[in-house]
C-alpha cells in the first residue's frame, strides 16, 4: 500500500478495479455533475496564510467530537453497498476507522449489519446513518439496534425526500448484484434493490419506502425514541441549520451528499461560512464533508469553523484497492499531509486554526 502517496493515485487504481456499474455508481453525480466537480474546485479558489517562526515543537492532530475524542479531524462519511467495492466491505472500513483512532459512519443500506459492524470494530467510535421510512417501526427498529450496538450517534439524512437523478445508473439499470444484499433489512425491503425496472433499482427500492412528508417535527419524533445525539446530515442553507438547532439536533453536517441529490447545488465548502454564521449563538458542532480529497482541504474547511471533516469516496478507493489495508492507507495519507500543513501554517494544534487562516483568492490583488 506505501505506493500510494495520495489519494488521486488511489482513486486511478480503484477505478480500473471496480466493475462498471460499481464504479460508475460511487463516483456518479446528479445530471451534469456540476456540483460534483464545483466540490473539489471550490478548495482551489481558498488560500491558506502561514504563520512563521511560531517556535513549533510538532504538532497534535487531536480533537473532540460530541465528547468523543479522535485522533485527528477527519473521519469516514456513509456511503451504502461496499461489498460492491471488496468482500469485507463495511467490515474492513470500519475495522480501519478503529484502528487510526477516527469515526466510521455506516451507511442505513449497507452490505453489512449494525451488529456485524459492531463485532467487527468493538472500539471503533461508530455513527449510523438513517433515513427515515414510511413504516416508523422499520425506523425505529434500525435506531434501537444502532443504539444496543454501541454506535454514538444518529446522522440523520435530511436532503433526501427521493434519491437524485444519476444518468449512470439509469443507463447501467443499476442493480445491486444478487450475491450481496442490503444487511439491515429482510424481506422486500432487501430484496427490491435486485429490481431495476425501467432505471436504477436504487431509486425503485427507496420511492415507496422514503417518507417524503418528513417536517422538522419529526425530530421530535425520533428523539422520543433514542438517546443518542442527531446529526442532521445534508444542510446547506444557514436558517435549516437553525430549525434543525431548534428542533432538537446536536449538530450540523454540511453535506450536498456528495453532490449525488440535486445538480447545481452550491460546494460545500462554499455553503460552510453561512452555516456557521447562522449558529454562532448555538452550542453546536458543524462537520463537513463533499470534495475532500487532500490535507490542505481538510484544513481549509477547519479554518472556516468545521470541527470534524468526513471523507467518502476516498475510503471506498481504499477499500477497492487494498480493503481495510487501503483504508488506512487512505487516512494515513490524509494523517501525513494535515502533519505537514499543520507545522509549516504555523498551527501546531487544532484550536490554533483560526478563520485568519484562509482567505478566498478574490480577497488578493490581480497582477
């Protein structure tokens, strides 16, 4: 795996890899992937602006989210069916997760169980990924067992009344492969991805299972029937992050689902300055994830006020290519690079990292 010194060279070889209709549906966006390329282009238009001669004697990459000590601000984001990308699927990113010390989110349509997952990494600080179904005791069944599991926290999918419009997998009439099947589930609700239809079986399975009416007040709701802290995952807009504050979740997620829901979208870089704003007043963490591909861009989005960073895609790379061996590969990498930018920023620890730290290229002078 040390032939790998960054992530885009893990990407290369994961999707020589990968078969076309796993590949194409992990790194698909919505329509013309506009926003799906805004992700990463919008961290090339923030410039970092060292300190000098700070007196650095290394640097500490810990941090602490929802009381949960890490070693380091970047962690793993759902993404749903890895068996597709390696055999261990789940089971290997999240064993990777335990071992650097980070959070692995695991994703509601996963190939692996709540419980397999929870056996596979016992130590591992463990979030589960929910959308909220039509029937309330499904719903509720998958927090109850989350919860019993030892997962720490519930992020709550809030952009997706339906699944967006991905053109790669209504051409590949996506299907997941009969081998494998969604592991929370039985019945039809496992067994109706294996349908494409006229499209993509993923947008089949969830049309009638989703609950479109969800409001705010279905916080309430899901609150009545978990202690654990919400995570409300997919918040672009400064006065969502304030209902979900108000309706009872302990933080934000800056998410565009790795522009997968709706093209056009803004980064989610872009959108992170308004929803900290927004919650200033609040005690409330934000995270981000959606185009992280590189150390400077975990700390670019820590110098815009993200206390944690999640990463997706890459972890499916390293899964394709090495499973849990790649995945921590894949953190290490991420691990070396925020070490460098740490030390020669001149900001030796996390809460060194203050907005002064970036500033957006129109703020400089055109020569």
């Amino acid at each position: 795996m040390e032939k790998y010194i960054s992530v885009k060279e893990l990407e290369d070889a994961a999707i020589t890899l990968l078969p076309k209709a796993a590949r194409d549906y992990y790194k698909s966006g919505a329509t013309d992937e506009l926003t799906l390329a805004d992700n990463r282009k919008a961290f090339s238009k923030l410039r970092i602006r060292p300190k000098c001669l700070v007196g650095l004697t290394g640097c500490d990459l810990r941090t602490t989210v929802l009381g949960q000590e890490v070693s380091m601000p970047l962690g793993i984001s759902p993404t749903a069916m890895q068996r597709m990308a390696h055999p261990d699927g789940e089971l290997a990113n999240a064993r990777a997760a335990e071992a650097e010390g980070t959070i692995y989110t695991l994703s509601t349509i996963s190939t692996s169980s709540i419980e397999e997952v929870a056996e596979a990494a016992p130590k591992a600080v463990k979030w589960f990924q929910l959308y909220i179904y039509k029937d309330r005791e499904v719903t509720k069944n998958l927090v109850l067992r989350a919860e019993k599991a030892g997962f720490k926290a519930i992020a709550l999918t809030v952009d997706t009344p339906l699944f967006g419009l991905r053109r790669a997998d209504v051409k590949n009439k996506f299907t997941l492969p009969q081998h494998l099947k969604l592991a929370n589930f039985e019945g039809h609700l496992s067994n109706k991805i294996h349908q494409s239809g006229k499209g993509s079986g993923l947008n089949n399975y969830v049309q009638n299972l989703f609950d479109k009416t969800l409001s705010w007040d279905d916080i309430k709701w899901l609150k009545s029937v978990t202690k654990l802290p919400i995570v409300a995952k997919g918040i672009l807009r400064g006065d969502d992050a304030v209902k979900a504050i108000n309706a009872g979740c302990n933080a934000i997620l800056v998410s565009n689902h790795g522009a997968r829901q709706l093209d056009g979208v803004p980064a989610t870089i872009e959108a992170l300055p308004e929803i900290i704003n927004a919650v200033k007043d609040h005690n409330v963490e934000v995270y981000l994830d959606g185009g992280v591909t590189t150390g400077t861009d975990v700390y670019k989005a820590l110098a815009l006020g993200a206390k944690m960073v999640f990463v997706g895609r890459p972890a499916l790379w390293g899964l394709a290519v090495g499973g849990q061996a790649g995945v921590q590969r894949m953190l290490s990498i991420f691990r070396t690079e925020l070490e460098y930018t740490f030390q020669i920023a001149g900001t030796p620890t996390v809460s060194d990292i203050t907005s002064d730290m970036v500033r957006h290229e129109n703020t400089y002078c055109k020569l």
